[in-house]
C-alpha cells in the first residue's frame, strides 16, 4: 500500500473516485474490487467504504462524473452549421464512449437495470436534448413532436454506441453516420429538416 496523505473529506473523495474511474475504464464491472481500489488509493478498506458503502454506490458516483464531464466536452456551438455542430457532438460521445468503454458498458449492460444508474442517464439525455433543442434552432418547431424525435433519437445513439463498442461490426465513420442518418428520418415527417440542416 502507497504511502497515506492527510487529505480533506472533498479531496478524499475525489482521489477515490479518480482511482475507481481508472479502475472502471480499465476492467470490466465484474473485476474491479473495492481491495484493489483501496489499495491504489493508498488508504484502508474501512475509509473506502465509509465514502462508498459498496462498490455499485462507488460506480454511480464514477458514472455522474462521467456524464458531467461528457456534458462539458459537447457543448454545442450555435455559430456553427446545424450539421458540423452534430458531427462535432456526437464525435466528442464516440470519443469519450471509445476511451471509457468498461464503463459505458457497464452502465448500459451490467447495471442497466439500476435506478441510480438509470437516473444519470436520464438527466444526461434530457440536458443533451436541452442543448440541441436551443442550439440548432429545432426547439423552434411547434408542439411536441420534435422534442420527442430527438429523445427517442438520444437514446437510439446510446444502444447503437453501445452495440458497437460491444462488437465493432462495422467503422466509426459508419456508426457516426447512421446516427445522423437516424435524425435526419425521425425529424423528416415533422419538418423541414433540409432547411435546418443544409450546410451553410
């Protein structure tokens, strides 16, 4: 065990939880132990799990990182054309995805059915709509139609990421691509989406 320094609680927590994320993003769910995660700490079991009584509440915590730093890096630029802001977007979700992939699938696969878990997606997806919705002119359209398409579009881009990183059938540029694809044919029945989304 590394040598153990005085830290605050705050900075504590935030030490355990860069080592669980490393711990994460390296392993899959079921091989990461909350022993290993102390001991790359450098502090007792017993203080670990006084800030993470287990190591499921060790994860969510990971995981709202996670989607609070994914949310930092997609922030969508309104001066750009509509469809280089998409582009951009969901590169930066495919990068972090690639880059965190034990993670990604652990929240998708192995605990998807946990309701933590399950609500920092939520919230992720219902910000990330937030975004497009103000950012690319689409929260214009009237009714409900369109902020529907584009949740149900954010979830679609979840589970086909998530197909990928489990198999990686096909490319990148491929999965990026369907993902616009995807979008282009939810929105077309409701609006004019060549208008919105023709290259400037």
């Amino acid at each position: 065990m590394t040598t153990r320094r005085r830290l605050d609680p705050a900075e504590r927590r935030g030490e355990l939880l860069d080592t669980g994320a490393q711990l994460f993003a390296a392993k899959p769910y079921d091989e990461v132990f909350m022993e290993e995660v102390a001991e790359r700490a450098g502090v007792s079991r017993a203080l670990l799990y006084r800030y993470f009584p287990n190591k499921r509440d060790l994860f969510a915590a990971v995981y709202q990182q996670a989607a609070d730093q994914l949310l930092t890096r997609t922030e969508l630029d309104p001066t750009r054309p509509v469809p280089d802001q998409l582009r951009a977007g969901l590169d930066a979700h495919i990068d972090y995805f690639t880059a965190n992939r034990h993670t990604v699938l652990a929240a998708n696969r192995v605990l998807s059915g946990d309701p933590v878990i399950q609500a920092v997606i939520t919230d992720e997806l219902t910000e990330l709509r937030r975004r497009l919705l103000h950012s690319t002119g689409l929260g214009d359209a009237p009714g409900e139609l369109v902020p529907a398409a584009l949740m149900s579009w954010l979830v679609f881009v979840r589970t086909l990421c998530v197909e990928w990183l489990t198999h990686q059938t096909f490319s990148r540029t491929e999965l990026r691509e369907m993902c616009v694809g995807a979008l282009l044919g939810a929105l077309r029945p409701v609006m004019d989406v060549d208008g919105v989304f023709a290259a400037d």
